[in-house]
C-alpha cells in the first residue's frame, strides 16, 4: 500500500471533483409514453435531453388568422407521422403572430398520435448528432423546434443546421424533422449592399454572392410559412376569443362592450402591433382589472 503526503491526497481529490464536475450528468433515459416534450440541456462537454411538462393548452382551433397556415402545417405533420414524405419547415414573419403557437397546438393535438418535441436552443444545435443518436430508436415521431433563430453568418451552429438540413453526416433520422421560427426569412441579416454584386447570365439576373449565402439555409427547408400582423377586425375577434377563454377558466361571464372594444383598439396601438400575442396580453389586464373591480 503506498502512503501518500496528505498535500498530495488533497490535491488529487482536487483533480477528481474537477474531473467529475466535466464528466456528462447521470440522467434517466426521458420516459416518452407519458413525456411529450423535452429540452436539450446542456452540461460540459455534451447534454441530455431533461423531461418538460406541457403547460400550454393552445388547440388549433383558438388559432385565429393563420388559417392557411395551418392546413398547410396539419397536413405536413399528419404525413410525417404516418411515415409518408414530409417537409422539414420554416415559419417566418411579424413577432407575435402565432408562430410558436402552432407548433405547440400541433402538439396538443397529435401527442395522443405519437408527436413529441424537443427543443434545441440555438447554441446547442452543435449537438445535433447527439440529439438524433438519443431518438433515433424509439418508436415515436419527434419534432425538433428551434424558437425564435437568428444567425450570423459563420457561426457554426449555423454550419451544424445546414448540413442536418442537407442530408450530410448529420442528417435527421427519419423519425426526426426539423421545425423553426424565426422573425428573419432568410435566418440572417440583409443589408442594402447585399444586392451589390447580381449580375445577368444568359438575359437573366443572377444573384449576388452574398445573397446567395444568405438564402442558403432557409433554401434547404422544404415548407416557407409566412405570418403577418392582423387586420383590426381579425385582432377584435382574437381580443373577443381570448377573453372568452380567460373567462370560461375562471368560470365567470364578461360582457363584450363598447368600452372594451376601445380599450384593446387602443392597446394595439400602444404596443404597435396587431397580432395574436397583443390580443392575450390585453385580455389578461382586461380580465385581471374586470375581476379586481368585481370584488371592490
């Protein structure tokens, strides 16, 4: 048996609560017959996908304005958990406008299916190889959601999507698509000098290189869903549903009137935005001060 000097034993102990702060997190594997969605979550050198309970209650229906929208994501969805050709999807456009909202209702709707999610912050798309090895094998279909991206170009998690996007070594599994929602339709930002540079080929103008690059990611999703804000009435009628379910959650009736009308046209107005997501948050002070008043 060798003595060691205590200095010398402190020390390795040092070493080995380093070491074991940079080995990966013992984890239970995510139990998907009662899990509908999870987040990869980082730790050292790798992750693991930690198990998340789905609060958002969101049907398809409580979906206003994004009727195309919808069908079109409905369908892409049904085909993929039926096995049949589906398309990777990006959704794009004005904040606030349902994009986020869809991707859950479809959860909502097909977990009883086999749907499930995972969702990948933009910095942990490194890992992409690693997520897909974790689902690859289970017997149930996964959307992988990256929420609100944005790049720069040369980033490398941006390098890591395209090539899971075109079919390279890091390709998706086939129980595997990529959805991804983002305020930018090409993922990236575009400047006026970006269109310096096209040039006519065979009576044909041609792109510049630089936009070539910056269509090159979202080129290779095979579904482009664009939203836009609301007309006035389309966001009244939001308004009108949102309080509706407000109030049926707390079992109460509140009368749709003129004053209310006026107050959430003027809350679109202080928030310079007609869109799904004004309408929710007017609603919750428009209830919470209705309900505070009821009780004076």
């Amino acid at each position: 048996m060798i003595n060691l000097k205590p200095e010398v034993v402190a020390q390795l102990e040092r070493v080995l609560g380093s070491v074991e702060m940079l080995l990966p997190k013992a984890v239970k594997p995510v139990d998907w017959s009662t899990c509908h969605a999870a987040n990869w979550r980082r730790h050292s050198f790798s992750g693991y996908l930690e198990p998340v309970k789905v609060t958002d209650t969101t049907t398809l229906e409580e979906l206003l304005g994004v009727e195309n929208q919808k069908e079109i994501m409905v369908s892409n969805t049904r085909q993929f958990l039926k096995g049949m050709p589906a398309n990777n999807a990006l959704l794009w456009g004005s904040r606030g406008t349902g994009k986020s909202s869809l991707v859950k209702a479809l959860l909502n709707k097909f977990a009883p299916e086999g749907l499930r999610v995972i969702q990948v912050e933009k910095e942990d798309l490194i890992y992409l190889s690693e997520i897909f090895s974790a689902v690859e094998n289970e017997p149930y279909r996964f959307i992988l959601l990256c929420d609100d991206l944005t790049f720069e170009i040369g980033e490398l998690s941006y390098k890591m999507l395209k090539s899971a996007l075109d079919g390279s070594v890091y390709s998706a599994p086939e129980n595997v698509l990529i959805y991804v929602t983002s305020n930018r339709r090409h993922l990236l930002p575009e400047y006026e000098s970006d269109k310096i540079g096209g040039k006519f080929v065979n009576g044909e103008l041609q792109q510049s290189e630089a936009m070539e690059e910056k269509v090159s990611l979202s080129d290779r999703f095979g579904l482009w869903i664009a939203f836009h804000v609301f007309s006035q009435d389309r966001y009244l009628d939001a308004v009108r549903l949102c309080i509706e379910r407000e109030a049926r959650k707390r079992k109460v009736e509140i009368p749709w009137s003129k004053d209310l009308e006026i107050d959430a046209i003027q809350w679109s107005h202080d928030k310079s935005k007609r869109c799904g997501r004004t309408a929710f948050q007017f609603s919750k002070n428009w209830v919470g001060r209705y309900l505070l008043n009821s009780c004076a």
